[in-house]
C-alpha cells in the first residue's frame, strides 16, 4: 500500500510538472530528444526534472531507429565534460594539487552524461527504459565507434546501480507467477525450453531447483538465473539430465548440485558481471537446505572450441600431427551416431580440447572460451572433459559435442581465483593435464603474419 500510494503521489506530480512546463502527454517528435536533454540538465527542480525525464524517455521509445541514433550520437558529442570548468579544475590542481582541487577536478572530469542518465533514472520506469536504450546503442556501436563514450557512460552506472547489494535472489519453481515464468523459457540461451511441459520438468521435481537474481526496479524481470539438478554424481551428459521420462532422484538422497544452464536475459546489461555471485549464493543456500550436498560442479558448454578446431586445422599451432589426423572421424557424416566412429571421434577430442583449455590463449593470456573465462575467473576448477556431452544440432556445430565439468570447491575458489587473476593459471584436474598431446615444437609452428 506505501508504495502504491507513492507511486500515485509521484505520477500526479509529475503530470502537473509537464503541464507547468508546457510538455503535452506522450512523445514529442524524435528531433526534440537533444534539445529536451540540454533543458533538463539545466532545470534544478525535482518534480520539473521527473517531468522532463519521463518525457524524453516516451519521446526516444517512441522515436524511429534513426531519430535514436542521432540522439545517442549527440550524448556523444555534446554531452561530455564542460571544457571550460575541466580547464579551470585542471589549473587550479596544478597550482594547488591538494585534496581538494583534486576532488574538483575529478568531479569536472566527470561527462555531463552521467548526470543526464542519473536525472533519467528518476522518472518512473526509468531504470528499465535505460537498459533498453543501452541495448539499442549496443547494436549500433559496431558501426558507430564514437559511442563507445556514451558505452562507458553506462557501464560506469550500470554498475554502480545494479551491484550485489542492490540484487535479491528468489527461487523460481512451478508455482512463481506466469509472467516470469514466461520469460524464464524465452531467455534460456543454453538449452532451449521447447514448452510448458518442458519447463515443469526442469522446475517441479524433487531433484530440480531454479534462482534467479532481480533488481527493484526491474521487479519482474529476472536478470540472471541458473537451473540446478540434484544428482548422485557428476554427470558426463545433458540429454539425460533434461529427459522428460526419467524417475526424479529424492532431494535428501543427491550428493552433487549440478549448474547445467546459466542465462543472462538483460542484452542491456552486456559487461555488468553478477554471475559470480549467483553460483556463490546458489551454492551456499543449496548447502543451507541439503546438508548432504558435497559437490558443486557445472554441465558447461564450449561455444568456442569448434570454431577454434577448424582454425587449428587449417594452421597447425597446438596440435601435433597424430592428433590432427585423428580428427578425421569428425569429417564423417553422422560420426556420433555409429559408435566405433564415436569412439574414434572421443579418442581425438579428448587431447584437443585439453590444448583448448590449457595451451590456446589469447592476446590477454587468457583461454579462448568464454565460458571457461566466466568460470575460472570465479575460482572454480576445470574438473572433466566431456566428449558426446551434447549431441544435439547446437552442440555438435559449436563445439562437436564436447561439454565440460567445472567444479565449484568451497575451499579453492578463492586461491584458483587469485592464481588466474594473478598469473592466468587454470587450475585443472590431472585427468585433464593428462589428455595433453604432445607439445608441438618451436620449429613445427608456422610465423604468425607481420
């Protein structure tokens, strides 16, 4: 009731605001958004400044994709710090460089886009609104590079706005509210959920758990979930994790808790890492809950490795050449499904994605997968490669079927993560340091182009 009669109070304030200001209701004409920015950093009163966030907000959704471009573009050209007061802050710190003229010159430093987007977050619905027009300026930026000040603008504030302490875990099962659960099955990206009956049985039994992360004020938006399976061991597999017809193992009776699908659903929010914290507090409350849980591991996929495969292929770097020869059995059309050819399929890929993971980095030092970055980087440990772990159409294209155990040791995560942070070491189990092929030496590997 509070809320609602808040909520009320502020919606009659801000109406009476827009009619003092002139502003009609509803959207302006998209070529108005710069004009109404630049009045609203100039207005110092708050109910006249909801009134005009609100209203710049309506006019930039209902604006054409054009009319948006121009007007994130004009956040980027003339919407940066003041050049006088950066100059006068700049000279005042170097004829005086104390605490004080350095704190005046960090805050004229500061873009006047952040105020601008913080003066927008106070209309109602705002913060939702924001991370749709962030989600707009991401698909731009590949051909518009000079957004990426606006880009840095966001994150800057995303994060702030949307760290662990604003966020709320809540458990999704069969019960929460359909409109979630709606957009649980339209924001999967790991495993398509076909349809209703299909997300019952990842919620309903016994062995099955969902979270998910929300922020107050995207209340019924999830912006990050994770679905878990209760098991008796670490499984190699995900069909038989997700089949429909398999006999639901009592909750008291599983040992391992199973991350096998973690969905960010905020395109908004691309860079805001709050992953991290979910499997942590995930794993914590399951502890909580089941005494008898000991093990905490994913089913990940490996969205890079077959991309990464047929570059190897093509240009020998990691791979010596009993191994490349090997992986013929993957030429064949439908290899996986005759099981001597699977079985040369799995001999091959074992000591390949074990170079994956352990030898291919990037320019940063890191493996290649970002998958494998996400869970490394939050201390976990590359427990077990899986061959054949997703025979379906999408695991075969993007990694020929290959999945891998992560394992989350409460005991470790903190020393694994500060060695990959440190020195990019990936904390791996021997049976993964042992599937290496051999190293291919110096002279067998070709010059990189200048």
């Amino acid at each position: 009731m509070p809320s609602s009669f808040f909520n009320d109070m502020l919606q009659t304030l801000t109406e009476r605001s827009r009619s003092l200001l002139g502003l009609p209701r509803g959207a302006l004409a998209g070529g108005q958004l710069p004009a109404l920015a630049h009045q609203l950093l100039s207005r110092r009163g708050e109910a006249s400044g909801v009134a005009l966030a609100r209203s710049i907000l309506d006019t930039y959704r209902a604006a054409s994709v054009e009319a948006r471009r121009a007007f994130l573009l004009d956040l980027a050209e003339s919407f940066g710090p003041d050049p006088v007061r950066l100059a006068q802050a700049v000279e005042a710190w170097r004829q005086d460089p104390d605490v004080a003229t350095v704190a005046a010159l960090s805050e004229a430093a500061e873009s006047r886009r952040q105020e601008l987007i913080r003066r927008l977050n106070l209309a109602p619905g705002g913060t939702a609104a924001l991370v749709r027009m962030r989600e707009d300026l991401l698909e731009m930026l590949p051909e518009e590079p000079r957004l990426k000040v606006v880009d840095a603008d966001f994150r800057h504030l995303f994060s702030s706005w949307f760290n662990r302490g604003f966020l709320v875990l809540r458990p999704i099962d069969w019960t929460t509210p359909a409109n979630i659960l709606e957009k649980i099955i339209r924001y999967e990206a790991v495993h398509e959920i076909r349809d209703w009956n299909d997300l019952r049985n990842r919620l309903e039994p016994t062995d099955r758990r969902c979270f998910a992360f929300f922020h107050p004020q995207l209340v019924d938006e999830p912006l990050i979930f994770v679905e878990v399976a209760l098991t008796a061991t670490s499984p190699a597999a995900i069909a038989p994790l997700l089949a429909a017809e398999r006999t639901p193992l009592p909750a008291k009776d599983a040992t391992t808790a199973v991350f096998y699908s973690i969905s960010n659903t905020q395109k908004g929010l691309a860079g805001v890492s709050f992953g991290h914290f979910l499997i942590k507090q995930v794993a914590e409350d399951l502890q909580r809950e089941l005494p008898n849980l000991k093990t905490f591991v994913t089913l990940s996929p490996v969205p890079g490795f077959a991309s990464w495969l047929r570059r190897e292929r093509d240009n020998p770097t990691t791979l010596d050449a009993e191994t490349l020869a090997g992986l013929a059995a993957l030429d064949e059309p439908g290899w996986h499904e005759d099981p001597a050819r699977a079985e040369d399929a799995r001999r091959a890929v074992l000591p390949a994605a074990a170079a994956y993971f352990l030898r291919a980095k990037g320019r940063n030092g890191r493996p290649l997968d970002p998958v494998a970055r996400f869970h490394l980087g939050n201390g976990a440990r590359l427990d077990r490669l899986n061959p054949l772990g997703d025979v379906s159409p999408k695991g075969l294209r993007q990694s020929h079927g290959l999945m891998v155990n992560y394992c989350y040791d409460l005991d470790d995560i903190e020393a694994n993560h500060e060695a990959y942070a440190e020195k990019g070491v990936v904390a791996s189990a021997r049976s993964v340091q042992r599937a290496l092929p051999p190293a291919v030496p110096a002279r067998e590997a070709p010059a990189e182009a200048p």
